[in-house]
C-alpha cells in the first residue's frame, strides 16, 4: 500500500510539472505570436500606442481642469493645442540655427576631413602593412592583384511617388494620433468605468480602475518632472556652450532636452554630435575639451543626482532593462519604439505595485532595494 500511494504520489508530482511546463511553453508561444503580430502590424499599433501614452500624461492636466468646471472634451482640445503648439514654436526657434548648420555642411566635412587626416594616415599606413602581410601569406599574390574588382552598385532612386507616399503614411499617422487622443482624453474616467463594466465582474473593474488612475496619475507626474529636468539641462547646456563660444548654443541646448527623453542613448548620441561639433569649431584643443567635459558634468548631475532626487526611488528601472526595451522598441518599431519603451516599463512597475502577486516583477525591475516592497494598493473586495 505504501508502495502504490508512493507512485501515485509521484505520478501526481510529474503531471503537475509536466502541466506547468506546456504552460510556459505555451505563455513563450504567445508572447511570439503577439511579438510578430505587433511588428507586422506596426501601423496600425504604433499610432494606437502613441495615443494611448499622450492621453496618459495629458490626462492629469485635462482632470485637473475639469474640477475646476471646465468640461472634459474642452480641456483636452486646450491641452492637445497647447501640446502642438509648444512643439511648433520649439521647431521654428531651432528651424533657422539647424538650416544654417546644414548649409555650411560641405565645408563641415571638408574641416574634418582636414582634422582627421593625420589619424586617417596612420590607419592608411597600418592597412598598407597588414596587406603587404597578407600579399606575402598568400601563395599567388600576383593573382590576388589582377583579380577584377567588383563594380560598385547603382545608387537607389527615390522616386516622388515613394515620397508622396511616405508623406501621405506620417501626415495619416499624425492625425490619427492626434484624433484617438483627443477621444481618450475627452472621455475620461467614465469611458474607462463603462468599458471596464462591460468586460468584467464589479470587483475587478474597481481594481482595474484603481491601476488605471495609478498608471496615469504616476506617469503624468514623471513625465511632468523629467520635461522640467530635461528642460533645466537643456538651458543649462545652452549656456555652457554660450560661454564656452560653440556656434549655435540654442540648437545644441534644444537637442539635449529633446534627446534627453531617451535614457542612454539620447545622452550619447549628443555626446558624439557636440564631440563633433566642438572639433570643426575650435583648433584650440582646451576649448574642444571644454566642451565635451562641460556636458559630461551636466549630464552626469542630471542623471545621478538631480533626477534620483525628484523623481524618486520608487520608480527608478533596472538601467540594463532601460537599455535593452528601448533597444527592442528601436528595432521593433523606429522612433515611436523608443518612445513607448520607458512608459512601459514605468507602467508595468506601477500595476506590479498595485497587485498582491507582483512583488517578484517590481523586484526584477527595480535596480536594487534593499527595503522590501510595500504595496500601496490591496486588491478591493466592495464595489466602490
């Protein structure tokens, strides 16, 4: 007897572990399926996504407004104007000093070519040895000379049929963004309630609810904190670089703030352009210097000092997660990807807090706690 409830007992133990391992198998099939249906599908998602993070950070403004009795659908018109607007007269500023700079783009190059040359010599002779070597190495030499060489490939003609096409897809894009928006926004909390009673039980539409308005409330506040930081460096690095003499310091300090949306690589991507910058402006290297340490000070207070002290620790990611998502999103969808990657990441960490299930999750996204995880939210057992 002993004997068979000691195999039954295993038998039970091998199906619970087989079931659990068709569960993963079939949770890594899904998260494919929907990986490529997202991909393929990229627009119509993109635009739908895009709405979805504006409606969510304009949305504490358009409630805000609505509680001092300004209706819902007229607050969100007065805040996407607003949103349009600062973007239009933030591109007309920098449209002049950017023309300029691409206008004097052939003699840019011809600068640094001129300033590079004597690493370009060097590299030039390094190569010259390391093909003498090779000539040397191989048995008929004299063959590998004479062989014909490759006819470089015709250049693609871009044809205005493509560009009115790719015109015809961002202008779409754009209105359809702006569109979905707007009816996120103007309906507001009781769109979600009566879409949430329709899909679930009263229970799990409070709670859904209550992680919906975290989500927004959390992220509204962080994307609030990070564009008057992001700000702050962008008037700071403009200065900088006044005082320093670098040309065009107004366009430089716009890039910075614009950029600095994008964790990592915003910051590196301007790092290289005003390297570059600095390089054709100045022969005097101590100013080249200047530059280039100026920015790292910068950028290095914003970003280990600054940003953990009004942002939080609570919502602070793992770095290699940061990295990685906004990789993924760049590879997966373009610029929209790389937008949408930190607001994910962000929500998720939120929702996770707000679960009696999702300390493991907030644990894996935070870049290390040494206090354990409080949820600030139990799951409701009344309807509110």
């Amino acid at each position: 007897m002993k004997q068979e409830a000691a195999a039954a007992g295993t038998g039970s133990d091998n199906s619970a572990r087989y079931i659990k391992l068709q569960a993963r198998a079939l949770m890594t099939l899904a998260a494919c399926a929907v990986t490529a249906l997202l991909w393929v599908c990229h627009e119509v998602f993109v635009p739908v996504a895009l709405s979805l993070l504006f409606a969510l950070v304009l949305s504490s403004a358009v409630e805000a407004l609505y509680r001092h009795g300004l209706p819902r659908s007229l607050s969100a018109v007065l805040m996407l104007v607003m949103l349009i607007t600062v973007i239009g007269l933030t591109l007309s500023a920098v449209e002049g000093p950017a023309q300029d700079w691409f206008a004097g783009l052939p003699q840019t190059l011809k600068t640094i070519e001129r300033k590079v040359r004597p690493v370009q010599l060097a590299l030039s002779r390094v190569e010259q040895l390391t093909t003498r070597a090779d000539a040397l190495a191989s048995a008929n030499p004299s063959q590998q000379r004479n062989a014909p060489q490759a006819a470089p490939a015709p250049a693609a003609q871009v044809s205005a049929a493509d560009v009115l096409a790719e015109t015809r897809s961002g202008i779409v894009s754009t209105g359809t963004v702006i569109i979905l928006t707007l009816f996120l926004l103007s309906g507001g909390a009781p769109m979600l309630a009566r879409m949430m009673a329709a899909l679930a039980t009263d229970v799990h539409a409070t709670h859904a609810l209550k992680v919906i308005e975290a989500i927004r409330s959390e992220l509204g506040r962080y994307y609030g904190t990070i564009a008057l930081i992001n700000l702050g460096l962008g008037v700071a690095t403009g200065v900088a670089m006044m005082l320093i003499g670098l040309p065009n310091p107004f366009l430089w300090g716009t890039m910075v703030a614009v950029l600095n949306f994008i964790p990592y690589v915003g910051s590196t991507v301007m790092l290289i352009v005003l390297s570059v910058v600095a390089l054709v402006s100045f022969d005097n290297f101590g100013r080249i210097a200047a530059v280039i340490a100026s920015y790292i000070a910068l950028a290095t207070i914003e970003g280990q000092v600054v940003q953990p002290w009004f942002v939080g620790q609570r919502l602070e990611l793992n770095p290699l997660l940061v990295f990685l998502a906004v990789w993924f999103g760049g590879w997966m969808w373009g610029i929209a990807g790389i937008t949408i990657a930190v607001p994910m990441l962000v929500a998720l960490k939120v929702a996770a807090e707000h679960s009696d299930r999702g300390r493991p999750l907030v644990e894996f996204l935070s870049p290390g706690r040494k206090k354990p995880v409080k949820h600030r939210a139990r799951r409701s057992t009344a309807v509110e």
